[in-house]
C-alpha cells in the first residue's frame, strides 16, 4: 500500500509532553540496536530503560536552548520525527554546552542507575567536542545546527513514507541539495525532508511539490552518524563528507571500536529564526 492510500504525511512541531512521549516511543524502537547506543549499554536487558533515560535527557536540554524537535505524522499519528541542537560558536561555548546535557543527565538520574554507560557518554562527547572543533578550524565551516536524532517508527519501513519525504524538494529544480537523515540507523535513515515552520502549523508535503516559496531558504548543518550503510543514503542526498574518523574509548580499551562519520547538509528552513 502507498502513502496515497494510506494518508497525508505531515512534519510538525512536536509541542507538549504527549506528543514528545510519542515520539520518543518512535526513537526508542529505532534506535534500540545503533552502535553510539550499544556502546553507551551494552546490555539490551537495560538499554530500553537506559535509551527512555538518555533521550529525555537530550530533549530536555535541547529545549533550554531553543533546540528544534519536530514530528512527522501520518494522518494524525505520530511516526518518527527529529531534533537539531544549535552548534556552539566557540570553545567555551561548548564547554557550556557539555555542561548542559549534563546538568539534563544528571536530572533523568543516569549517573545514578547507569554509572558506567554515564562515563561512556562523557568520554564519547568530550572527543566528539574535540573533533568538531577541528574540522570546523581545518575546513572553516560555519554551521549553525547539528542533527542530533532523527528516525521512523520501525514499523512503517518500507512503505514508501522516506521516498515521498524525500523527494518533495520544492528547490528540486534549482539542483539545492537537501538531507533527509542525522544520527540515523541504517533502516531508518529515509526519515523526512526537513521543513520546518515557525508557528507549529501542519506542513502538507504532498501539496508543495510545484511550490517554490522565496520564504525558505536553506540552513548548512552538521551530521553525525556512526553505522557505514547511512553513509550511502547521505551522499545520494548529496551531502557532503566532511570526515571519517574512529571512536576508541581511550579507557575501556577492549570495547570495539566503531566509525563515525561528520557530514555537512542542508536543511529547508520555513519563517524560522535563526
């Protein structure tokens, strides 16, 4: 069945509790086996907890600092959905930054009950800090936004909802390049085209398809995913590889080391502030 039969697909604000639960739900399912994830716990008796813990943590902070988090529907239930987190401009920024996904650790009591997976996210945030500082130095890169998660509800793979998501570039015909995928697992990574309104107001994908609205513009932001077969779906949507490097956990050296990949993309930004 394709989306036609099956409704409208809609990227919206995400704006209350409920809505943010649902989605979460969403990140849950399918992140439940990503390899940053795996290695943050690595038993899956404990990751469910552990993953309800962590992303409430990053939703939290990402809403102090006016984060963007968005869901994509079908009709009206909540399928998938992403959140981008603004870049700090600085080395202090970051060090800021560090200390507030900390502080919203700390709050969802993951030092508390996951001591272990809590080092591991420090040490892994500390390098990737490092890291992205020098690459934007190496490349003189200004981004404004970092994709932090973005996923569909496993149950709605292969339905054709990423496809149409993806292909509804009202700049198509300029050849603008726009990303679909951030932090994504590789069967999930057919998320959404990302367009974003200001006023939490419904996006009609299927009715912008010959639209062209001086409105939007688009915004350069940094990807970050860390499984090979996402790499793929990125270069198709022609974003641009910036590095590969690789993860080793400098204290817990017999834990497998993973790839991670730094891509600069570009979102379509609707009457957003920025």
């Amino acid at each position: 069945m394709s989306y036609k039969d099956e409704g409208i697909i809609t990227v919206q604000k995400c704006t209350n509790d409920d809505e943010w639960e649902k989605l979460r739900y969403c990140f849950e399912k399918s992140f439940e086996n990503y390899p940053l994830h795996t290695y943050y716990m690595p038993e899956i008796s404990k990751r469910a907890d552990f993953l309800k813990r962590y992303l409430n943590a990053c939703h939290s902070a990402t809403k102090k600092k006016e984060g963007i988090v968005m869901a994509i529907r079908k009709n009206t239930e909540i399928i998938g959905g992403f959140i981008f987190d603004p870049i700090p401009s600085s080395k202090s920024s970051f060090v800021l930054d560090s200390e507030r996904f900390t502080e919203a650790y700390l709050e969802n009591n993951i030092d508390h009950h996951y001591p272990e997976s809590f080092s591991r996210i420090k040490r892994y945030e500390r390098w990737e800090d490092q890291t992205i500082l020098e690459l934007f130095r190496k490349h003189s890169l200004k981004l404004q936004w970092e994709g932090m998660f973005c996923a569909i509800d496993p149950s709605y793979r292969g339905g054709g909802i990423g496809s149409i998501l993806t292909n509804t570039n009202p700049f198509a015909n300029e050849n603008i390049s726009v990303t679909s995928g951030t932090n994504c697992i590789s069967e999930t990574s057919n998320a959404a085209e990302l367009l974003l309104k200001a006023d939490g107001q419904i996006i009609d994908i299927n009715g912008i398809r010959e639209e062209k609205d001086p409105r939007r513009k688009l915004v350069p932001i940094l990807i970050i995913c860390h499984d090979r077969q996402s790499v793929g779906f990125m270069i198709k949507n022609r974003c641009q590889l910036i590095a590969e490097k690789t993860y080793k956990d400098d204290i817990e050296t017999s834990v497998l080391q993973f790839p991670v990949y730094f891509f600069k993309g570009e979102i379509i930004v609707e009457n957003y502030k920025l």
